[in-house]
C-alpha cells in the first residue's frame, strides 16, 4: 500500500485559501497526482487543503472524503510572553537544550508540552491515522501494522505541515519535535511512504520520498518559501519568528 501526505499550496492565512502562487503550484501538482492510480482521496477541512485539493479531484473526476483530524496540528504552547504559538515555532536555542525533546515516548512530558494537553491532542491524530489505516487493510499492534488485507494500493490525503509530522513520527517512531524543526515539505509537496511486509501478515510504513516538489521543477516554478525561516538573519524580506 501507499500512502501520500500532500502540503496544501502556498497558503494565504488571513482567508484559509491559496495565494495567486499557491494556485498556480496546485494546477501543477494536479497534471502528477490525477493522472495516478489513486483508490480513495481524503483531505483537511480546512479551505487551503481543500482548494489544492480541488484542482486535483476536478482533473481527475472525483471526490475526497474530509477527515477532521488531519486539520493542521493545532495544539499550542505559551510562548513565555502571554501568548501562545504552535510548537515548530520554538527557537532553537530554546528547545534543543532538553534531551526530552527528542525522545519519542518523552517529549510531551516536558512541563510546557503537558500544560498545553500535547499527549491527548497527538493521541487524536494517531488514532485517526490508524482508524483510515485500518480500513485499508492494516491494523496497528504495538509498532508494527497487521496487514490483515494487504493490497498495492494508493491513497491520497491533502493536509499539512505541522500535522504530517505528527503522522510520521507516529509511523516512522520518532519525535515530531525532530520533525518539525529538521524538515520543511513545502507548499504541494509529496511524501511518499509505502508498506513493507517481509513476514506474512507483518507490515510496517517506510517513506520512500519526502517533500517531493518534482512537478513544479518540471514547469520550473520554484518551492515557495512559506514554512521557512530566514537563510541568514540578514535577510530582513525572510521570516524571523
């Protein structure tokens, strides 16, 4: 089975769409995806998954099934100064002093993760995950998927950043934290992870691609840069915080 997490385009947050750029990237992924042997299409309820997606299941002459929990991970932590922000936007200096941070089974223990609720709010996505796994034909026991009826099939889900990390670390069993700060998918990109089921009846997730932009190098459009952070602090035009 394979399973594609795809980042919505370059999103204008103010009204949960796309930016001109952004529907530009979705046309151009929609000319790779539709043309796929796609078995079920899923996506956010939010409006910048779902009008990626839309170009996408309208080429194709389908629909997606909206599922709520793979809304952009929305859990957030006190930013010290009265407000609060998600928690890829921590900074560096302050996180990666904390051996917890990258400890699986540890992370959500430190005080400002367990005041925001973290464990029950990944716990959501987890088991959603699971839940649309499930009915594909792999059910979860412990670290491994019981493929109870294995298949080569593919699907496809239009999500998010911050979310597909929680996804990952879930199936790939490390900290989102890691995730989160050591990789940016950017706008339209496809990660790719596949079943490997080298004893009968045993399968487990292994991602053969991560963040694939080729379709917007094939029209040379380049990345967009939302998710990022500056190259270099001098770079007053890059976001900072």
């Amino acid at each position: 089975m394979k399973l594609l997490l795809i980042r919505h385009g370059d999103p204008d947050y103010t009204i949960d769409s796309l930016t001109e750029r952004g529907h530009i990237e979705a046309k151009l992924l929609a000319e790779r995806i539709a043309t796929m042997d796609i078995k079920e299409y899923y996506m956010s309820p939010l409006g910048r998954a779902q009008k990626t997606a839309e170009y996408t299941l309208d080429k194709a002459g389908r629909t997606a099934e909206v599922l709520d929990w793979a809304r952009e991970y929305d859990v957030r932590i006190d930013d010290g100064k009265g407000g609060k922000r998600i928690p890829w936007d921590m900074l560096p200096e302050n996180w990666t002093k904390i051996p917890e941070y990258y400890d699986k089974d540890k992370w959500f223990d430190v005080p400002i993760m367990k005041d925001a609720e973290m464990r029950s709010g990944i716990a959501k996505v987890h088991n959603g995950l699971d839940d649309l796994l499930e009915r594909h034909g792999y059910k979860r026991e412990g670290n491994i998927y019981r493929a109870a009826s294995p298949n080569e099939d593919t699907i496809a889900l239009f999500c998010h950043f911050g979310v597909t990390c929680v996804m990952l670390s879930h199936l790939l069993g490390v900290s989102p934290m890691v995730l989160w700060h050591g990789t940016m998918a950017a706008p339209t990109s496809v990660t790719t992870l596949v079943t490997e089921e080298r004893r009968e009846g045993i399968a487990v997730f292994r991602m053969t691609a991560f963040g694939d932009i080729s379709h917007l190098y094939k029209y040379n459009e380049p990345a967009a840069f939302a998710g990022r952070f500056c190259e270099m602090f001098s770079n007053e035009d890059q976001r900072h915080d």
